[in-house]
C-alpha cells in the first residue's frame, strides 16, 4: 500500500524579549522548534509529485515562568497567529526509500506582547514573514514489523534559514537571526486496522546570532499522538509534546546567567479526516508544565492536498 503525503515541518515561531533581570529558555525565548506540531500521522512521506500542506496555528500564554515553574513576571501577555504554506516535492525511489525534497514559508498574522500593565506596561507588535524552512531531501519508507504492525518512518534533515524579520531593539521578532539544523524522525505504527501510534523526534542545534553574540543552547522535541478510528476515514486521538533544552545559552563565550534552559509537556486532544486527494487535522494543546517559558495554549488546523494529476490515496497530514 502507498502512503503518499507527509506534515512534517514547522514554524518559526516567535521571539520574545523581556526584563533584563528575568531569564528566559534560549535567546528571547525563541525556539525554531514548532513543539506539538508533528503528532499528525507522525511516520508519513510526501508523495507523489507534489502535495500542498499548510498549517495554521494560535497561541495564547498570560504567564511566563521561571526554572521552578514559578510565575517570573506578575502581568505577561503573548498572542500569536501564524500561517505556513509548505510545498513537497516526492522525486525519486532507490529500492523502498522514497525521496523528497520540500520548503515551507512561516507568515506571522499577529504577534502581539505586553509585560506589566495600564500607562507603565511594555508592549510590541509584529508580522510578516518568519524564517524560511528548507529540506534537501527526505527519505520515507514502510514496512511491518511483530506486535506494532505496518509502519510508516520517515528521515528528514531540514533548516532554518535566517530570512524574517529582525529588530534586536524590538519586543517581539518574526524571524531568529540565526541559522538552525534541525533534523528529525518521524514514525507511525498501526498495530490493528483501528489503532495508529505516533511519534516524532526533533532535534534542534543552533548556530549563534552574529547582531547579540548569543548562541541558543541545543533542543529536543517528543511530539506524539495515539488514538483509534471511529470512522473510516476519521481517528480520535490524545496528543501532545515534551520540549526540553539540553545545552546552556551562551553570551560572548560564558554560559548566560544559570544556563537559562527550557522545559515544556503538553497534552490535548486530536481529530483527523482523510479525504480522497488530502485531509485535516484540528488539535488543541495545553501546556501543563513550563519553565523558563510561556504557559500557554496551542490550537491547530492542519491541512494538505496531492496535486498530482494521477489518482492515488491521500496525502495524510
């Protein structure tokens, strides 16, 4: 069986810069890692020709905390409403690996930030285009194996390139100013007809930002999902994401402040509907634990469609 199509990339998020005395995961709490949004048929491959997929995402956090979970600021407000088109390209097969080669746009809607409140609060905000997301080339392929049943894996080695906007004296920034290579393994198994378990690894290492001197320590990302069909075309699933920041941030050399690392786990629910040439996902996340980072919400509509002009299944998301 072919298993066409793949959602597999992400967002440039946002950066944030707060109160000089208060310390926050990587540099203006900016990761190029999109957390949560590789929990949609995990394991899939773009394929074939080319398939459109776009992920739409809002999020929402009033705290922002310290290394102990603690509120770091009494009155923090972040929103965010981001687009991102992305296009896949599936190219060639060597024996079962198939290969694909894909770019997304990330395109900020709103970013809005405020830290205090009423005529003394700090406020900014932004949009336009975030940093562009490149992958050379992405190897996919299946098999089955005992007790987890047909799988589906996918390699993917993408980057982040430095090309949305950036302001060092702003609040808030669309782009990083900072190249990152973030490779990450996706799988999918289906242990019965109904069941389908997800999973996706990202790994993040980040190169320095030449304007501050200031190099992000480097990330990991647990994406996941499990759940079960109702319908045919239709599964239910619990998802979710563990985000910690392995290696300290550094300044001008020295390790800044205590090392100032992240850590987030967040858990909601899932629904996704395959249609003949394409599906969508709706998910929402909510961040249970947090630290040195926003507390917030996520809520996802992902969606893809197979251009090609030949008949085949469609591409999950």
């Amino acid at each position: 069986m072919r298993y066409p199509g793949s959602v597999a990339t992400l967002i440039a998020i946002m950066s944030v810069a707060i109160a000089p005395k208060a310390a926050f995961a990587s540099e203006r709490n900016s990761s190029n890692i999109p957390v949560g949004l590789g929990t949609v048929v995990s394991g899939i491959s773009p394929g074939p020709d080319f398939t459109y997929l776009q992920y739409n995402t809002i999020y929402s956090a009033d705290r922002i905390n310290d290394s102990d979970g603690n509120k770091a600021l009494p009155d923090f407000k972040l929103d965010a409403a981001v687009v991102t088109p992305r296009l896949d390209f599936a190219w060639a097969h060597i024996g079962k690996v198939q290969l694909s080669t894909w770019a997304a746009q990330p395109i900020l809607l709103k970013l809005n930030a405020r830290v205090g409140k009423g005529a003394g609060a700090i406020r900014d905000s932004h949009s336009g285009f975030g940093d562009t997301i490149i992958s050379p080339i992405t190897l996919g392929l299946q098999g089955n194996v005992p007790v987890l049943g047909h799988y589906l894996l996918t390699i993917d080695p993408l980057f982040n390139v430095p090309t949305g906007a950036y302001d060092n004296r702003r609040l808030v920034n669309p782009g990083s100013n900072r190249w990152t290579f973030q490779p990450f393994v996706g799988v999918t198994f289906f242990p019965t007809q109904k069941l389908s378990l997800n999973m996706q690894m990202n790994y993040a290492y980040n190169w320095k930002n030449k304007e501050t001197n200031y190099k992000t320590g480097n990330e990991i990302d647990l994406d996941f999902a499990s759940g079960v069909k109702i319908k045919s075309n239709v599964t239910f699933e619990l998802n979710g994401y563990y985000y910690k920041q392995l290696s300290n941030d550094r300044q001008n050399g020295s390790r800044y402040l205590d090392g100032n690392k992240g850590e987030a786990f967040a858990l909601g629910p899932q629904v996704f509907v395959q249609t003949k040439r394409g599906g969508f996902a709706l998910k929402y996340q909510k961040e249970i634990v947090a630290l040195n980072r926003p507390q917030g919400s996520r809520f996802w509509i992902q969606w893809a469609v197979n251009l090609s002009p030949v008949k085949s299944e469609a591409p999950p998301l």
